[in-house]
C-alpha cells in the first residue's frame, strides 16, 4: 500500500464568473500600477488572495495498491505444431517458462491454447491471434506487460504493426522446430469448380522439394485417383508446374485425389496429398425414344422427357415398316425416311439415353444395327426397354442382338387383368424405388392405382424392384459392362400420370430409372459417402445387403480405425465420428473409397510446415518483441523494464513495468482553512490600507 498527494481545485463559483473577476482584477490593479498608486502592490496581492480562496485549492491524498501487471503466453495448438519434434519442445518451453515466470516481480502469468485445430477456418490457416484478441480483451490495457507466442510461426492472421495488434506492449515469439528444415509438397495452383460430363479438366499441380536448391530437380510419380478409384500413375518434373487431363464421368461432385511419394526431406506426408473437388454438370441431355407404334403411353413419355429444358430429345415413331405397299405416291408421304444408319452407327454414341418403347421387330432396324446399341451400353451407354404385348410374341427385341444385355427373358405369357405394382424386398433398398410416395410398407398394399397389363418374364440377371401379377418381375435394373440397362415388363405406366384409380408417381419413378442409367451418384445402391460438418464426421453407406456394414477410417495424421455402421432406413447405415483435426479423410469398406475434408482441401496448415519466424517477425519488429529458436538459444532469461527502455536483447525478453494501481482510499482537506484565509486576506487588505494612507 502506498500514498500520493495532489492539489486539485474546487471551485467556490461557477468557473466563468470567476475568471471575470480575475480578469475585473487584474486590470484594476492594472490602472492603479499605471498611475503609480500607493498600495497598489499589496491591493492586487489581496485580489489574488480572494481569487485563490474562491478557487477553493484542496489537498487530496491517494491510498493506491498496486496492481501486479499481467504477461500473456499464447501457446499454438495448430496441426502443423504436431509435426516432428515441436510438441516435444513446446512442453519443454512451457516447462524452462514456468522455473523461470518468479523472476518477474509484481507479475502475473496468463496461459491460452491458440490456433487449435478443433476450430479449422475458412481456408484451413492457423488463426491464433483471434484467440489472442480474445483473451487481450479481458485484460486492462494498462496492465499487459507482454506477450510470448509459441509457435513454429506458420500463422495466417499475424497483424502487420503494434497498431493493427491493439495493444502497446512487446510480442516475442518462441520459435519451435529446427533450423533449415526440408520438406516435399504436392500443391495445385489451378483447378476448375466444374465441369462438362463426359469431357476432361486440366488441372495444374506442382511437386517441389523445400528449400529449393542444387539437390532439387529429378523426378516423381504423381498418383491421380477419382472418387477413391484405382489411382493413375504419371511421372512428373519435380520444382516445374503440370497439367493432368481430369474426365469427368458424372454428374455431381467428384473428388479428385493426388498424392506423391515420400522425397528426399520430410517433415509431414500431410503435404503430399492434394484434393480437388469438381463439380459435373451436363451440357445437354440427348436422348433417344424410338416408339414403335402410338398408344397411349407414347404422349406421357414424350411429356415426361419434353418437360426438362437440358434435354435434347429425339423421338420417332415407326408407323410404316418398308414391307407395307400401298400404291402411295412417295411424294405424296407426310412422313420423313428413318435416318436408322445415322442414328444407330454414327451418332450413336452422342446419346445419353436411348428408349425403345413398345418396339417390335418391322423390319426398319437391321439385326447389326441392334447389335450396335448392344455394343454402346457395353461401353458405357444407357438403354431403358419398356416393353408391351410384342416383346412376349416372336417379332420380340428379346431376340435380337439386343436380347444379351436385356435382363428379363419372355416367357411368352401376358396377364390382362388389374394389379397394383409392388416395390419388392431388395426394391425397399434400392434408391430408385426407396420411399416412393404411396409405396405402402413391407406387410401393406400399395395406395396407387392399378395396371392392367403385365408381360411375363424370367430375370435372368439384375435387381427386380418391382413385382406385378403373380410376383413376376414388372421392373429390372441391370448393369452391363460399363453400361446400364432398365426393363419395364409392362405398357400402362401412363395410367398413373393420367391419374386412374389414384394416380401414382409415374414421373418420379421414371426421372429416378432415367437418373440411375446415366449414373447419377445420388441414386447409386451400393455407394459409400463421408462429410464432415461441424466437426462431426458423417458416413453413410447404402447397400443392398443385409448384414452388418463396416469401413475403415484413415484420418488426416494416418492412424486408423475400424467403425461399424448402425442401420438407418433399408438400405443405409450410418456412423457418426469426431473430426477436429484438419484435413483429408479417407473411408473404405473394400471395395467403395470415400473422402472429405475437415476445412479446405487443400488447407494452407499444411501448405508450408517448415517452421519460419517470417510471417511474426513484422509485428514483432515494430512492438520492440525478440524472436528465440528453441533449437538453438533454448529459453530466453526474462526481465522487467520501463517503459521507453529496450524490450529485448541477446539471450533475453523484456515485460514492461506498468506500474499500474488500485485507488483503495481519498482523503481531502482545503489548502487554505476558512480562519487562515480570513486572517490572511484581513492582513493584506489592513497593510494595503496602510501604505495607501501614508
């Protein structure tokens, strides 16, 4: 406890009126030393005895404590702290700080873990001094002695001067990691966000070894993965940047995955992956219906496909087959000639979609023609068959080239009577047919309306999802080679749009058959997904399978872990796991890869991890702070200056004294008592009197 004096000023009138009388005053005072008057001395030394005893001096004594100043240590938590030997010297820092914080007189230690991971932002960078701000902010500016930030430096919100820090006081930095550290990272300098499906992205990539120097050069191979796929291999110029041609396959995101093996350097294997996720979107849809004879089922998918600006449809109809004679001039025919070898040689594989709807042999399409449609879903195409009362008869495109990649073989029967099309076990899980509106349950009828044609038919391969009379297979799916291939055992699916008996989803159905020909990710059944949001990571899996799900889980620092997935709705199963740690995470359950990333893809934590004073040395230039590498000079000593003195030095880091307080006690008394004044101003006055008499 300590005590000051001082002498403020209470004054007796208001503070205008009283320099108006000093001003009345002084020249009154003025005039009588002008004129030589008598008296005049001690007259104006009366005037300023009443001004001083209306200005009312007052003696007032401070009781202060003082207040012990407060130094900051900022400890960073970030990823790139977690690599080698840092978290090793940062606990050996934090345990020299601690023998070391009593040599501080009148101090106080306040400890912050800053930067941490389980808050990655917006492009993955270390933000340690927004925590910083945080805690300064809890602190009285008038107390804060210092801040010491241990670190490996690579922070990405590091302000440039003391001015844009907020706080006048010195900022050292403890450097962690060793001197002239090598390391090897895979970065990509330009990537779209989307692209063409069907076509390729460039992508620009860039292999270096850090530091650059007479050792760099040579060359590495570059694995390119898609979607967890089997990776491609390329050797690339290590130190030149690279262009690899991305094909973009589907429509959605794909995410693109690039690795390079270990180099000669290594701090972290962090930094040799790279992720791009590219969205596919389609050009236009082109799709193929070849209907081949009107009814009433024509219009509603001519509707159904019409209804989608980015579909570019071709449709014809085959109402005359070339066998038909009728003495019909040909100029006088409104129809157009079928461009059969244009569309189904040439062309042929511009088509997305092609539909045969109600075909049947007529002899219009030739047997190598037929083949040829065969060949392009092996390839890769997509063909949607809804059959009518033909494909059960001999003119049937089951017996054709293209009865070898048609799921379901005639049996020769067809059922004219009313029934409700059923979602069959495996179609409960199916996304195509999962969760249709009105489906019903597993032991409840269906609540849409009825067919009343059904061709009967053996599924010789493929997924039935739909059932019909007699539980015979009404809809197949069946993947062929790199193709897909959707059979419809039936011609009244149109009652459902025109809303017969209830109506059902009749578009809902066909744009899902349609979505799941052409690939789309979102109506996979058997597919694997991972999202991190919130710093939860989500898996979901979706199988047609029954039993139990598991996948591995390799994080971003490369442990790994086996996670069993919980079934959700039929077909899917999902786990949920903590992901704090920034980066990418990678899940397989064998077969099926999936990846997300915690933060950016490419998060700038991992961009450079060669521990570096650079990014701080700015901010602690301009604030008077000192940079020490553990590795090196070890634990600076710690000293208190005053303030305007230097605030480092060789082997040392200074803490400014600030000499704060706490005023605990006032007590006040005037500096002129009322009887002192009076006995003062009465002599004056008497004397002044006196002289001006003689």
């Amino acid at each position: 406890m300590s005590g000051a004096l001082s002498i403020t000023w209470d004054p007796l009138l208001p503070v205008a009126l009283l320099v108006a009388l000093a001003v009345l005053a002084a020249g009154l005072v003025g005039v009588a030393l002008w004129r030589r008057a008598r008296g005049a001395v001690w007259r104006g030394l009366a005037a300023a005895a009443v001004l001083g005893v209306l200005a009312n001096p007052t003696i007032v004594q401070e009781e202060r404590e003082p207040l012990p100043d407060i130094a900051l240590v900022a400890v960073d938590r970030s990823a790139s702290q977690e690599i080698a030997e840092r978290p090793q010297q940062t606990q050996a820092i934090l345990d020299e700080l601690e023998t070391r914080w009593p040599d501080l007189r009148n101090t106080r230690v306040r400890m912050i873990e800053a930067g941490s991971r389980q808050r990655p932002s917006e492009g993955g960078g270390t933000r340690l001094f927004d925590d910083v701000r945080r805690a300064l902010s809890e602190i009285p500016d008038d107390r804060l002695a210092g801040v010491v930030v241990v670190s490996d430096g690579q922070i990405h919100d590091v302000p440039e001067t003391a001015a844009k820090f907020g706080a006048d006081a010195p900022v050292h930095l403890l450097l962690t990691g060793e001197p002239d550290e090598g390391d090897r990272r895979l970065t990509v300098s330009d990537a779209p966000s989307y692209g063409i499906v069907g076509k390729s992205v460039s992508v620009t990539v860039a292999v270096e070894d850090l530091p650059e120097g007479p050792e760099s050069g040579g060359t590495a191979e570059l694995r390119i993965a898609r979607d967890g796929g089997q990776p491609q291999r390329v050797r690339v110029p290590v130190g030149e940047p690279q262009t690899v041609q991305v094909p973009i396959k589907h429509r959605g995101r794909t995410i693109v995955e690039m690795s390079v093996a270990e180099g000669p350097r290594e701090l972290t294997l962090a930094n040799n992956r790279a992720a791009v996720a590219i969205n596919g979107v389609r050009d236009r849809l082109r799709v193929l219906l070849v209907s081949g004879e009107p009814h009433p089922g024509e219009r509603a998918w001519r509707h159904l496909l019409k209804s989608d600006p980015s579909v570019d449809l071709v449709h014809f109809t085959i109402l005359r087959p070339p066998s038909k004679q009728d003495g019909t001039p040909i100029d006088e025919l409104s129809l157009i000639a079928f461009p059969t070898r244009e569309l189904f040689e040439v062309k042929i594989d511009e088509f997305d979609l092609i539909v045969f709807d109600r075909y049947r042999r007529r002899g219009v399409l030739p047997q190598l023609y037929l083949a040829n449609v065969a060949e392009y879903v092996r390839n890769g195409g997509a063909l949607l068959e809804a059959g009518g009362p033909s494909f059960a008869r001999r003119m049937s495109l089951f017996r054709t080239p293209l009865g070898e990649v048609l799921p379901g073989a005639p049996t020769g029967e067809i059922y004219e009577q009313a029934f409700r099309p059923r979602v069959s076990e495996i179609g409960r899980r199916h996304p195509v047919t999962a969760k249709l509106p009105k489906a019903g349950g597993p032991n409840a009828n269906p609540q849409w309306g009825q067919w009343f044609r059904h061709i009967a038919a053996q599924a010789r391969a493929g997924d039935v999802l739909m059932r019909g009379v007699q539980d015979r297979p009404l809809l197949v799916l069946q993947r062929v080679g790199e193709g897909r291939v959707a059979q419809l055992l039936s011609d009244h699916a149109w009652l459902w749009r025109r809303g017969y008996d209830g109506g059902g989803p009749q578009a809902e159905l066909m744009r899902r058959v349609a979505h799941w020909l052409m690939k789309e990710p979102e109506l996979e059944e058997n597919d694997l997904r991972a999202q991190v949001q919130d710093g939860q990571l989500t898996i979901t899996r979706r199988s047609l399978e029954t039993g139990p799900s598991q996948v591995t889980l390799t994080r971003p620092d490369g442990s790994t872990e086996q996670l069993t997935l919980k079934p959700t709705d039929p077909g899917r199963a999902r786990a949920r796991v903590s992901a704090r740690e920034i980066g990418m995470y990678e899940v397989t359950d064998g077969e099926r890869t999936a990846l997300a990333a915690a933060g950016a893809l490419n998060p700038k934590e991992y961009r450079n991890v060669r521990a570096s004073a650079e990014k701080m040395q700015p901010l602690v230039a301009t604030t008077g702070g000192g940079v020490v590498r553990y590795a090196t000079d070890g634990v600076p000593r710690l000293r208190k200056v005053q303030p305007g003195r230097e605030r480092s030095g060789r082997g040392w880091i200074g803490f400014e004294d600030t000499n704060a307080y706490r005023v605990t006690g006032v007590a006040q008394m005037p500096l002129l008592p009322p009887l002192a004044a009076l006995i003062l101003l009465g002599g004056l006055i008497i004397f002044a009197w006196y002289r001006e008499a003689r």
